[in-house]
C-alpha cells in the first residue's frame, strides 16, 4: 500500500473478502488517488497506473525515472486524438456572455479572459474558427469536446484550445501543440507526489522530462 493521506491510498490486493488474487498480479484498489481521472488521455490512465503501482510495489528512482522518460517519448508519437484530455460545459453562454464577435474585434487573450478552464479553451475554439473562417461547427452550451495544450507563443494569445472531435488541420499552421505541458498536466500530477512522498524529489521540485548526465568516472 502507498498513502498519501488518509483515506487517500493505492495498494494491491490479494484477498478481498474471500476472493483471492496472485502475488504476481494482484487487484489493483485505488481510493482517493487521481490515477485514471475521466478526462485525461487513456494513454496517461494506462502508463500512470502501472508506474504507481510499479512505485508501490518496491520499484526504485532509476526505473521509475526510465520508465517516465519512455512514456514521455511514446506519448510524443501517438496520434493528437489519442493524448488529448476531455471536456464539456453546460453553460458556455453563463461564463462567455459577449458575442464572438466581441473578441474578434477586440483580440483574444487567454490570460486575461475570466471563466472557467473549460469555457476559455471553448471560447478560444470558437475565436479561432470565426476570425479565420473556417468550416467547424462552435461549441455551444451542453457542447463535449477535447482540447490540448499549445506553445503559448503563437500570435493568438492562446494556451490551451478546445476542438470537437479530431484535430482541426488548419490549426497546424497557427499552432504547435505543447507535449510536455500536456504529459505534466496529464500524466505526472499523482506520480510527482508519489517521488515527493519518497524523498526522490524535493517538495518544489518537478521531474525532469530530460535523461540525467552521469559524470561518475567522467574526469578519470
């Protein structure tokens, strides 16, 4: 078992009330622990859940530190509709009240635009395909969609977007999506607790998503 706080653990099981489970594959309990949330990436549920149980169950810094740079790696090569989170908003016109047309005449600006996480990367969709006209239908109250995190250098201000369904291809030419800050929001937030937990990093401190320099004999 691995506690970060009462009634906030993840342990594996090998008898539950009678039923019995292999040493070598154990059940998995999860309670609290935001290993396999509902919005993030199905490759982030699966990675994420074996390096914490891998953590659990004895691993060490070295692997598990492998082990994050080879997800890193993977994740950089899926598909974008296969890393992206997952969203919906009830009440897109409670948290946009102006007309889309209010933002195209005045310019966007992700930073300075109120509301909720979900109605600014929705409203930052709806922005984009009205300014440059493109063929994708807005999202709208009650609207489900995924969104990913962008270099927050392009000239739109934006840094996260919304998008329904697959990645619009226009949106190649004005953005280049941020992979790392989508695998840190993604995939890192309960595993960076577990290395905090065990002293592998300090309590400010964030992984690094780079392979370490050994200088061990480096001067020999």
């Amino acid at each position: 078992m691995f506690c970060f706080a009462k009634k906030l653990y993840i342990g594996s099981v090998i008898d539950s009330e009678g039923d019995k489970y292999p040493f070598d594959k154990p059940k998995h309990k999860i309670m609290g622990v935001p290993i396999k949330r509902s919005d993030s990436p199905d490759f982030c549920k699966e990675a994420d859940e074996k390096l914490a149980f891998d953590i659990c169950a004895g691993q060490g810094y070295d692997e598990s530190k492998k082990y994050i740079l080879k997800a890193f790696d993977e994740f950089k090569r899926q598909k974008l509709e296969d890393i992206c989170g997952r969203k919906s908003i009830k009440e897109y016109t409670k948290y946009v009240p102006e007309p889309i047309e209010h933002y195209i005449e005045n310019g966007f600006n992700y930073q300075k635009v109120g509301g909720i996480f979900q109605s600014k990367i929705a409203l930052a969709y709806n922005y984009m395909i009205s300014k440059y006209k493109l063929p994708y239908t807005p999202i709208v109250n009650g609207t489900k969609f995924n969104y990913l995190y962008v270099k927050p250098t392009n000239s739109n201000n934006i840094e996260a977007i919304a998008f329904i369904g697959n990645w619009p291809k226009e949106f190649n030419k004005y953005f280049e999506v941020d992979y790392e800050t989508m695998f840190r929001k993604s995939f890192m937030p309960v595993i960076e607790s577990m290395f905090k937990v065990k002293n592998w990093i300090g309590p400010k401190d964030s992984i690094s998503l780079e392979e370490e320099i050994q200088l061990d004999g480096f001067f020999e």
